[in-house]
C-alpha cells in the first residue's frame, strides 16, 4: 500500500509540473516541483493512508466520494494555516495547487486500487518479451 501511495504521490507531481509547464514555460515549474514532492511524498502520503483507513468499510461511490473529500480537506487545511501572512495573488496559486495536486493523487491512487489497473499489471506479466 505504502509503494501505491508514493508512486501516486510521484506521478500526481509530475503531472502537476507538466500541467505548470504547458501553461508557463518557465523555471517556475522547477521550483514548485522542488517544493511540492516532498510534501506530496510526506504529508500526502499520510493523508492518503488516514484517507484509507478512515473508509475502508465503504465500498462504491460513498467510499470514493468520502476519500476524495479528505483529501482536499487536508490538502486545503495544510495550505490555509501558512496562507493567512502571504499576498493575496499568492494565496490562490498555493490554494489551486494544493487542491489540484491533492486531486491528481486521489485519481492516480483510486486508479492504481481498482481491478483495471490489476487486470493490466496481469497482462503486462503475461507478455513474454525477450
């Protein structure tokens, strides 16, 4: 479980470097990485892991919902407390980040649990490349 979450963690940062890139081509996107993936791979993979615990007697669409809903409220609780002191302008960016990020993982990690992604890791161990 630890090794989903950190790999959703890790791919969640990516694409939110990619999503900042495409949008700014610029040495931003260097340093949001810099910053967000330890926070992703510390606080984000906690959060995913409390997230779990919390609904793993769910099943379905209340399960996923309830999951989703955690993680955006860590992910906004984390940003709100330091935001308070920062210019405003900012304080949208690091709140729309947090939130997107936050998303991206919950994706990747529901993606990662569900039986499609266990049907394809079955059918990639089933080719035979040499």
């Amino acid at each position: 479980m630890i090794i989903r979450k950190l790999f959703s963690g890790l791919i969640a940062g990516i694409l939110l470097m990619l999503i900042y890139f495409l949008l700014e081509q610029s040495g931003f996107v260097l340093l949001i990485g810099v910053y967000l993936l330890p926070i992703l791979l510390i606080y984000g993979v906690l959060s995913s892991i409390l997230s779990d615990f919390v609904t793993k007697r769910l099943r379905g669409l209340l399960r996923g919902s309830l999951a989703l809903f955690i993680h955006l409220f860590f992910a906004a609780s984390f940003v709100l407390m330091p935001i308070l002191e920062m210019e405003r302008r900012f304080n949208r960016l690091v709140l729309i980040t947090a939130l997107l990020s936050s998303s991206l993982f919950w994706c990747i990690d529901e993606f990662l649990r569900s039986k499609r992604a266990k049907d394809i890791c079955e059918k990639i161990d089933e080719l035979e490349i040499y």
